[in-house]
C-alpha cells in the first residue's frame, strides 16, 4: 500500500495534543503549526476546549470527517484503541510516537504485534512506534519533535533511530543542508525501511536516498529491491551494530572468518549502496549526490591559489585511485594567456594567491570545457587579496553557465570565507571543510557510476548431478549428523564438477601398503575420524610418502599418536590418497547468513587461511566477474598472477570454482558452512584439485 498519506495528506490529527510547553503533545502540535503546512490541523485532547487557537476534539469520530493522517502521542495502553478508531472513521495512515512497545519486553511486544494485528486487518500503515515523527518539506509537514522544518532539499531521509535524527537535523540546520523529508521509523513494528526506500525511490522531490539503520528486516528483499533502486537514486547508509552471523558457532574456516559486518560489506556492494561512516561524510556524500551532475569518469582537476593546498588535494587523487586530469594543450594556451606568468597552468592549475574572483571565473570556465576534465575541485585559502565572496558568486555563474560537470569547492579557513561559503549554500553547490572530503566524495561519485555501468549480472549454470548430492545431504540429516566428512564432501564436489584426488580408506597399515602400491608414489596418508576438524593439528596428515614401508610406518605412528591426543576421536581408519601435483593453495568456502543467505569466500589457503586472513566475500549466486573481483580483492591475487619470474596459476579455474560452489549452496539451502581448503591450482590448462573439504548440513 502507498504511503502517499505520510508525504502529502490533507489533514492531520493530533491524538494527545497538549497545551503544556515541553510535552511532545505540544511540541508536535506546535511544530506542525508553526512549519507553515497548509492542511487542515485536528487536535485530541479530552479535556482541553482549544490549543493554540485551534478547536480541540474529544475522540477522532467527532471531528466529523476523516484526518488522512493520525499522529499518536498519548501511552501505550491506550493506542491500540486509537488505532481502532482510526480503523472506523476510515484512517489509513498513523505515526505512533508512544514508546513503550517492543523495546521494553516482553508485554511491551505483544501489545505492538497486537497493534499491527489490528492495523493491518484494516489497511492501516503505521509509522513508529517509540519513533520521533515524520517531517516532509515540499508539503510544510513537521509531524515531529525532533525541531524545526529544515531547508527544502533534494535528500530523503529514514532512520533507525530517533536521536540520531535530532542530531541530523540540528547539523544540517548548522550547515544549511535540505532535506525532502525525514522518517523516523523507530520500532518499525508495520512500515520498515524497505517500505520507506521504496517511497523515497518513487517520490519526485526525492534525489538521494540517505539513512541511518541499525538492522534490516529481511535482508534478501532489501539487497533485491536496493539494487534496484540504486541504479536510480543513490542510496547512502549509515548502518551500525551486526548480524547473528557473527555469534554462530563457527566449524569452517569461512564461518569463523566472516565477522558479523561482512555479509552488510557484502549487501551493500552488491546493491551498490554507498556506506557513509559518519554524520558528516554522508552529508559530504548526499549534497553532491543532490546538487551536482554525475562525474563521467575518474578524471579530477584542482584549481587553487595556494600551491600546498593544490598538492594535498593531488595526494587525495592518489591515494583514492582517480585520475590526475592532464589538460589538453588549448587548455594550457588559453589559461597562459590569462593568467599571470608566475601561474601553474597545469593541473593543478594555480592562479596565485593575490587571484580575483575573475582569475578563478575565466580558469574555471576553461577547465569545464576541456574533455579530459571530468570533475573540478575548486581550493581557495584567504590570502590577503582574496575576497571569498566575489569569488563564490563568480564560481556560481560559471557552473550554472556550464552545468553538465561536477564542482566541489573547498574554501579553506573560517571567518574570511564565511561569506563565500554562504554563496555556495544558497547556490546549492557543495562545500567541504577539506580537500580530503572533497576528493572522497568525487571518488564515491565516480564508483558509483562505475556500479550503475557495469555489465549485466549473468550467473552461469554448470550441469550437474544435484540428486547425488540431494541423497548423501538427506542421509546425513536422517542420521542427525551435521558435519558431511571428507570423502562425501569430496563426492559432492565430484557432483558439481570438481576434481578430487583419488584414494580409499584403509583399516590396517598392509592395507593402507596395498592402496598405495595400486595408486603409485608419492601417496598422502590422512587420519580418518569424524571427530577430527583439522587433521593436520593432531598430525594426522603426512604427505610425500615414498614407498611402502613409509606407508606402514606412518601409519602405525599415527594409530600410536593420535589416540593419545585425542582420547575421545572415534578413530576409522586412514584416507590413502594420490598427492597432488605441486600448485598454489586457495579456501573458497561459503557461510550462510541468516539475512542474506550465502556469503562466499575466497582467499589464500592451506593451513595459514586463519593466521593470514587474506580473504574477500561476495554474496552468492556469483556471477564470473563477481567471482574474479572476489580474488582481486585479496593480496593472494598478486601471487596467484606470478611474482618474481614465477609463472602465474590458472586464475580462470578459481573462478569457475567459485561459480560451481556458489552454484551448490544456491541449490541446497541445507548447506549452512563449507570450505574446500585447500584448492590446489597449477598452472593454466592443469587441473585443479579440491584437495580438502568439509560441510555442514542442517535442515
Ligand atoms: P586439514 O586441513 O584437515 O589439516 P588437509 O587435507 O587440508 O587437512 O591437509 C593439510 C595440508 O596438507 C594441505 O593444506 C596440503 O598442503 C597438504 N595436502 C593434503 N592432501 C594433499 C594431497 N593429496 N596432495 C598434496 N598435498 C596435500
Ligand atoms: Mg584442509
């Protein structure tokens, strides 16, 4: 259902209004009378005749027509009747400011599930409750206590939490940012932030989506609708505090290394939302977003009249990996010519410091027109020539004259550039305290982009013998059995298209010979109990075996070892297994998060994974350029390519690898954790070998 009402109504109800200063029911009632908002405004209150010249009512059904929307601020024990009043006069949108619901406990959640129980038989959309309001600028609505309407803006705004949204407002008010409208969702009990995305994705006075969020209700829908949406409107998070991934008891490599923020890290790239890590970085972020054209490249310029300024900007460009323009040759004549002759008139351009605003017109009008330039950051520090307000108005001009590429300016200092910073607010173009938030708010511009190009996801299919894996996965969970062993974890693989190497078990040392003899040198013996996690901790692996009496004698000095360590193993025998061709080891493993399913991994493997943590994540299903981002990601890539004369591994076959694993845990849901550790890759046109692997089941 649309939440059109909570934009634009017609008419508002104030339940709880009151008369008494520093009540939210006067703050509210106050604020949305004095916001200049040009509906009706319908205060209940029992006992008051009017509040602030406006005619109290009793109940709603007295009013005698409809209040379109209904703010709740009276306690809790008394909304649900609220909302069955509103479900009879034909109410269809409520903000419950009331706290006192699901964030006390237990009664306090009924009493909300209740709420929505009856809201939702009535077509009743709720906002809150235990939330600060609703404020829409474009209709003059301040349906809140968090203060006064702010300017009119292009960003939409949705948070988790009330308070910090009072901090937000007072900043932008400090900082003369607009907003198209605030929610505070608070419990979000009906309408949560997907809802609300959606609303602002849909509303014409909405540019940027930006909010602060504690959690994500379902994280599957979120990650599909975002990334939807973002190929729109931008969409800027603050979001703080984990998942329960974190917290499960983790038996791979993969689970114990996918913190609780990795699989957020995850949703977020694949949606393309854009992570803000403070206040100030998303307002740094969303005022470009909503006033300025997209960058259509990484290419910089900085204009400046202080040379240390214009390097600390030049260093910004590097160390964020966009490009130092370089100005074609008409740009350098034509600023040469305009320009005193102590002037650099490369980037960046230096108009010294005793430049005039026309310096910086005439130079930046240049820049905007050469076709190497995709952005222009503007640096001035008040020297004793410059006057920051003419130079601001001069900048102003100009951008509106050439409006198709990004201007970001940064006037250094406080009160001599006040006035231009001033210039700058009104014009709408936005300023940053350093040169440093600048150029990282022209690279997020620029990743952006590159997100909203970038080719269409394809995820590959492998033919595959899923029935086989369907029956072993089936049988372990029939027998209660979390943990699949090594060699069914290795037919599972075999089932999706891996190679394993070949081996059997054997239950005495003459056996394990036989085995060997028949598989040929040199042969691999491996401690084989499912009790034991990590073979190689309790040396249970010996590789290079040689002949047969080595294969005799280690076995009998594992059956006379391990036993001793391990008291409790239920030991079955050993695993005679064909040793692999030397390659590089590689974990690709898979945890599962209970908001966004399958979170796979790719890294440096063998017995180090833990200690090194060179590791990246992607959320499945992979498709091939995923999978090969995924291993650029990670330091491993540089060896993996070849260093140092070496020659470089079969790159290709880890992603397919990848592809083929994501492709598993996509199709058995049952899959909670698994890792192939390691994968030993050779090089390329060799194959490559799931050398270990383990998997965790559950129904
Ligand atoms: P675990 O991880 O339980 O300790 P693995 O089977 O992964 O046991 O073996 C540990 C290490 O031994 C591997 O990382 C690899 O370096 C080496 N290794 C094990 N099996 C083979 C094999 N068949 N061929 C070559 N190397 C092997
Ligand atoms: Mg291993």
């Amino acid at each position: 259902m649309s939440l059109e009402s909570f934009f634009r109504p017609k008419s508002v109800a104030v339940v709880g209004a009151s008369r008494q200063k520093g009540k939210v029911g006067y703050e509210i009632l106050t604020n949305m009378v004095s916001s200049g908002y040009e509906g009706k405004v319908f205060p209940v209150n029992r006992s008051a005749e009017t509040i602030e010249g406006l005619k109290c009512y009793p109940d709603l059904t007295s009013i005698g027509e409809t209040p379109e929307l209904v703010i709740v601020i009276i306690p809790a024990r008394f909304v649900l009747g609220i909302i069955e009043e509103c479900a009879k006069v034909g109410t269809k949108a409520v903000i419950v400011i009331t706290a006192g619901f699901k964030e006390i406990g237990e009664e306090g959640r009924k009493l909300e599930e209740e709420l929505v129980r009856v809201a939702r038989r009535a077509g009743i959309r709720v906002i809150g409750p235990n939330c600060l309001g609703v404020i829409v600028t474009a209709s003059k609505l301040n349906a809140s206590f968090g203060g006064d309407l702010p300017a009119v803006g292009g960003t939409g705004y949705l948070s988790q939490s009330g308070a910090m949204l009072a901090a937000i407002l007072d900043t932008a008010k400090a900082n003369g940012i607009g907003f198209s409208s605030l929610f505070s969702i608070g419990n979000k009990a009906d309408v949560d932030e997907l809802d609300l995305v959606k609303a602002l994705a849909s509303d014409p006075n909405t540019k940027v989506i930006a909010g602060y969020l504690e959690n994500i209700t379902d994280g599957n829908e979120f990650v599909r609708e975002a990334e939807r949406i973002s190929h729109k409107k931008p969409i800027l998070l603050m979001k703080s505090g984990g998942t329960e991934a974190g917290a499960q008891a983790a038996s791979s490599h993969t689970g114990s290394l996918a913190g609780s923020e990795v699989a957020y890290e995850c949703m977020f790239t694949r949606a393309g939302i854009i992570r803000c890590d403070s206040i100030t970085q998303q307002f740094d972020f969303a005022q470009a977003f909503a006033n300025q054209p997209l960058p259509k490249g990484p290419r910089v310029v900085v204009l400046t009249n202080a040379g240390g300024a214009g390097i600390m900007a030049a260093d910004a460009i590097e160390r964020e990996g966009l490009t130092f323009a370089k100005l074609s040759k008409k740009t350098v004549e034509k600023l040469g010519e305009n320009l005193p002759p102590a002037a650099n008139l490369h980037n960046p351009v230096d108009v010294l410091g005793d430049a005039l605003a026309d310096r910086y017109e005439m130079a930046l009008d240049v820049l905007l027109d050469d076709p190497g330039v995709d952005s222009v950051l503007i640096l001035l520090t008040p020297q004793a020539m410059t006057d920051a307000k003419k130079t601001a108005e001069a900048i102003v001009k100009t951008s509106r004259a050439k409006p198709d590429k990004p201007i970001l300016v940064c006037f250094m200092g406080a009160s001599k550039v006040q006035a231009g910073i001033d210039v700058f607010r009104e014009a709408k173009i936005p300023q940053y305290e350093s040169p440093e938030g600048a150029v990282t708010t022209i690279r997020t511009m620029a990743d952006y982009v590159r997100w909203r190009s970038r080719p269409k996801r394809v995820v590959r299919l492998f033919p595959v013998n899923r029935r086989k894996v369907e029956s072993i996965i089936e049988r372990h969970l029939r027998k209660g059995a979390r943990e699949i062993g090594e060699a069914e974890s290795k037919e599972i693989l075999e089932a999706y298209g891996f190679a394993t190497p070949k081996g059997s078990i054997a239950t005495t040392a003459d056996q394990a010979a036989n085995i060997a003899d028949q598989l040929g040198y040199p042969i691999v013996l491996k401690i084989w109990s499912p009790d034991i996690l990590h073979k190689s901790d309790c040396g249970g692996v010996k590789v290079g075996i040689k002949s047969a009496q080595e294969v005799r004698d280690a076995f009998d000095l594992m059956m006379y070892r391990i036993p001793k360590k391990l008291p409790d193993a239920h030991i079955l025998g050993v695993l005679v297994q064909e040793m692999c061709a030397s390659g590089r080891e590689v974990i690709l493993g898979m945890n599962r998060d209970p908001h966004f399913g399958p979170l796979m991994m790719f890294g440096m493997g063998g017995v180090m994974v833990e200690v090194l943590k060179d590791v990246a994540f992607y959320l499945a299903p992979l498709t091939g350029d995923e999978a090969k981002q995924m291993l650029m990601n990670t330091k491993t890539y540089r060896i993996l390519q070849g260093v140092r004369g070496e020659e470089g591994v079969d790159i290709e076959a880890i992603a397919e690898g990848l592809q083929r694993l994501s492709q598993l845990v996509t199709e058995f849901p049952q899959i909670q954790e698994m890792d192939i550790n390691p994968f030993v890759v050779g090089l390329p046109g060799t194959t490559s070998i799931a050398v270990d692997a383990r998997i965790s089941v559950e129904k």
